[in-house]
C-alpha cells in the first residue's frame, strides 16, 4: 500500500503572480524620480594640496597666494605679500579689490594659472567659496556685445581656475 503524503500535491499548479501592487508602485515612482534627478545638480571643483618642493624647472616666476584672514584678504608671491586688503566694517570682505588686483596680476602674467588658497582657522566655509570664485573668474563688459538697456553685456573671463588649498600660516 503507498502512502502519500498530505503535502504532495498531485498536478496543482503554481498560483499566478499578482504583480498589480508593484505596477502601481513603478507608476508613481518612475516620474517622481525623473523630476527629483532635474532639480538635484552636483558641480565638482578639482582641487590641489600646496606642494613644498617641486622639481619642476619650467615652472612660471610668479606665485600667486590668496591669505584668508579673519582681519582681511593678503595676496602674496610665496615670499612676502604684495597686497593687503582690510576687512569692511560690515564685517565683509573687499571682494571687488581682490579681484581688481588678481587682474593686474593676471595682466602681467597671462601665462600663470595657478593659485593658492591659505585659509586661516575660524573661517565661514561660505567665504572661503566666494573667495574661491572670485580667484577663478571675473565678470569684465563686452564691448562688442551691447544690452538692452545700452550698456555693455558681461562675460566671464578665467583668471586663475587651478586653485590650491591650504592652511594659512
């Protein structure tokens, strides 16, 4: 006599798959996460730690150092520093006197694109990027290309993009 077993089923088929769940799931998703990739935007700036010593022979003459201190804003040529630009009373850095001065540096220098960040502690993260845009590029008028309202447009011009960062001595 054979037994069988209760949990043997002969010729049962397996249940469908009721997938309706998920499909309503997957509809509403889908488009959620389309419209969130839009709106969130990474930009990624590459940065170098200051090296001490390089061998580099056919490195440019100058340096240029951009020191931010909590009294104000140095700029130097790794030995001693050129400029010096004092805080507002504001509580705000002179970020258009930067900028002017990394101008005429940059008008000397056309070929230099590097520059150093030393960052002095206490410092708002906040600044240190502002700082950092202004070394990178200026907005200068076009004349070749004039506004609406009769005024030259501006365009962005590089001034130094290859940016080192470090601590402040």
């Amino acid at each position: 006599m054979l037994r069988k077993h209760h949990y043997q089923a002969a010729n049962q088929e397996p249940p469908e798959l009721d997938v309706t769940t998920f499909l309503n799931l997957m509809v509403v998703l889908v488009p959620f996460l389309l419209i969130t990739a839009v709106f969130s935007r990474i930009t990624i700036m590459e940065l170098d730690l200051p090296s001490g010593a390089s061998g580099n022979v056919n490195k440019p003459r100058v340096t240029v150092e951009v020191i931010i201190r909590t009294k104000g804003l140095e700029i130097a040529n790794g030995r001693s520093v050129v400029a010096s630009i004092s805080r507002r009373k504001d509580a705000d850095y002179d970020l258009q006197s930067l900028s002017d001065v990394l101008q005429k540096i940059k008008k000397n220098y056309p070929e230099v694109t590097e520059a150093t960040i030393l960052i002095e502690e206490d410092i708002q993260y906040e600044t240190m990027i502002r700082v950092m845009d202004t070394v990178r590029m200026v907005e200068i008028p076009d004349p070749n290309v004039i506004g609406d309202d009769g005024n030259p447009e501006m365009q962005k011009a590089e001034l130094f993009p290859d940016m080192s960062i470090g601590e402040a001595p």
